[in-house]
C-alpha cells in the first residue's frame, strides 16, 4: 500500500529547480575555522614580532581577519537563496496564476530547513503542493543535493467525474451540422 502511494507521489512530482551544496559550506563554520587559523597565525607572528603581543593583535586576528574573508561568503549566500527564490516564485505564479502566493526567502529558507508542504490553490482548487526535499549522498564528503518540487494530488472525485463527462462526450459521438 505505501509503495504505489510512494510511486504516485514520484510520478505526480515535478522538479523545478535542482542545487547542490557542500559540506562546511555555512558561513558560521568558514568564521570558526579563519579564527583558528588566525589564531594560530598570531602565535607564530608573536614568536618574531614582539609588537604584537598583546591582546589587540589576538583580537585583529581571531576577530577582523575571519569577519573579513567569511562577509563575502554570506552576500554570496543571500544572493544565491535570494535568486532561488525569485525562481520558485516566477513558477509559482506561473502555474497558480496568482501573485499572492510568492514565497518570501525567509520562509523559502525555513521550507528547506524543516522539509514542510506549502500547499497552493491553482485557480481556487487545492492539490498542488510546494516542497523541498534533500537527495541522499552516497560518499561522506559528497556535496548535498536539494531540489525543489511540485507535487500534484488529484482531487478524489475530480478525475471520476472527468472520466464520466470524457466518456459522455465520446457516447454521443460528434452530430452533423444541421442546416436551418
């Protein structure tokens, strides 16, 4: 029973956009390994410059140097969710047809954080769903691979009633013009 659900859900699934992203690539751990780094390249200036032994010196280069080098990492970042999400949105008035539904990029970061639906009426009918799912990395050190989808559910009696009217139309068969 799960399985054809799960094969449902894979065949009524549309990707719109594929990233990937690599493992210490979050602007909080580059800050914390430059200020190691700093660190270290503090000590060693110590040892050769005694100017430098003070607490000002340890904090330039614990502090300053990786605030520098991590600023350029997170603009970057912001510009990357920032295009994403103008992507998702462009499709999702697209498909809804409605501008009311855009996605901020706060709320696009949170949806790839916590794996969330956010469910959209396309023309004031439920069953298009927006999400973000991960893809599963074979290697330890491989890059993450995320994607965002669509997925579509049927309404219950939507298609019945379609199959009925198809099936009605092609009963009656197509009439001869009448000539009045």
């Amino acid at each position: 029973m799960e399985n054809t659900q799960h094969e449902q859900l894979g065949r009524n699934t549309v990707t719109l956009v594929r990233w990937s992203k690599r493992p210490g690539e979050d602007p909080l751990i580059r800050f914390v390994l430059l200020s190691v780094l700093g660190l270290v390249l503090c000590l060693i200036s110590m040892l050769f410059l005694p100017i430098l032994r003070n607490f000002s010196a340890i904090a330039l280069f614990m502090v300053i140097f990786p605030a520098i080098l991590t600023v350029p990492s997170v603009s970057s970042r912001r510009s990357f969710m920032r295009d994403l999400t103008k992507t998702v949105n462009d499709t999702i008035s697209e498909v809804t047809g409605a501008r009311s539904d855009r996605v901020s990029v706060r709320q696009f970061q949170q949806l790839v954080k916590s794996g969330e639906q956010l469910p959209l009426l396309v023309n004031g009918v439920p069953g298009l769903n927006l999400r973000v799912e991960r893809g599963s990395a074979l290697e330890k050190n491989a890059p993450e691979k995320w994607r965002v989808v669509f997925t579509v559910i049927p309404p219950d009696n939507g298609t019945a009633s379609f199959d009925r009217l198809l099936a009605a139309a092609i009963d009656t068969g197509p009439e001869a013009p009448t000539a009045s």
